[in-house]
C-alpha cells in the first residue's frame, strides 16, 4: 500500500505529535462532555488553557444555540452535547478546525447557524476539514471536496467542479460504482 504524505501548516506530519494541540481545535463524531461539569463548569475550565479565547463568540453562541449553562453535561441531550462541543472548539480560535459529523444531533435552525460560522470562520483563514455524510450540508458548506469511498481516496475537486460535472450526489454515485 502506497503511503500518503500530507502537510499541515507547511509542516510534513509524520504523527500525531506532530501539530501543535493549540492550532487545532478537534469535535469528534461522539460528542461526549464532562458529565460531571456543568456547562458553565466546562467553560471556565477549558478558557484558561488559551489566551486568544474568543469570550464574544463564546456569549453568542451560548444565548443563540440556548445553553442550558447550569445542567451537567451527563444531562445534556444529544443535541446540546454537539452544540456544547462545537463551542469549546469554535470559542478557541483554531488555525485548523477538524469537525467529524458536525450537525449530527442538531435541529436545522441550529445547523444553519452553524454553517453560517463556519462560513465566517473560513472567511477569517482558519481552515476546516468536516466530515458528513449530508451531501446537502457539503454543498452549502465546502470549497473542496474530498470524497473517501471505503477508506480511498475517490477524488477530489473544488465545489465549483463537481457542480459543472453534475453535483455532488452524481459524483458519489459514480465513485462508489466505481469502487465496486
């Protein structure tokens, strides 16, 4: 099997050690949180660890995705555990934002604002790497597309190209085929 090589901030990265945990902010697809902490616990114990902490952003995602800040994260719904996630990870001012499913547990009113951030942050330079299995979400977010068909690489191509080519679900379709 060919090994692939790839940068991150003009860096080779040959292991996890290799990024610095401050420039990267990671939302994993199980969006587990400290159950014992309340929400607001979560907040002030997770702030101190970066002084660049973007306090307004933390207060306006809190009042827009409603936060319940003093319920324990054991009793959070699988909703609120993704938006509390979410920011912890936005509120940090990242370089690289690595989501994995994002929405998944969010109401769509929700999930558009969080595109909408998203779309802010990429406007600012941070860069962003989701992974979804909502070819809608793709399309409304992503500049590029990356598309893995059992763990390969099927192609990659800018938003742009895959819409002149038929659009995303198309060149899905025609990758997993391919695949086969």
């Amino acid at each position: 099997m060919a090994r692939v090589r790839f940068s991150v901030f003009a860096q080779l990265i040959q292991s996890s050690k290799s990024i610095s945990g401050r420039r990267v902010a990671f939302v994993p697809d199980e969006k587990n949180t400290y159950g014992y902490f309340t929400v607001r616990e979560m907040l002030a114990f997770t702030r101190p660890f970066y002084s660049d902490w973007d306090h307004a952003l933390e207060l306006e995602l809190v009042e827009q995705w409603q936060l319940p800040l003093d319920r324990h994260g054991r009793n959070l719904s699988k909703g609120m555990k993704s938006k509390t996630a979410l920011l912890l990870a936005l509120s940090r001012r990242p370089e690289l934002l690595i989501l994995d499913e994002p929405t998944d547990g969010l109401d769509p009113l929700a999930i558009e604002q969080l595109h909408d951030h998203l779309r802010r942050k990429a406007s600012s330079g941070v860069s962003i790497f989701f992974s979804s299995h909502h070819i809608g979400e793709v399309e409304a977010v992503a500049e590029r597309v990356l598309l893995l068909n059992k763990g390969r690489l099927a192609f990659e191509k800018s938003i742009e190209e895959i819409r002149r080519d038929g659009g995303l679900r198309s060149a899905f379709l025609s990758a997993a085929g391919s695949a086969r």
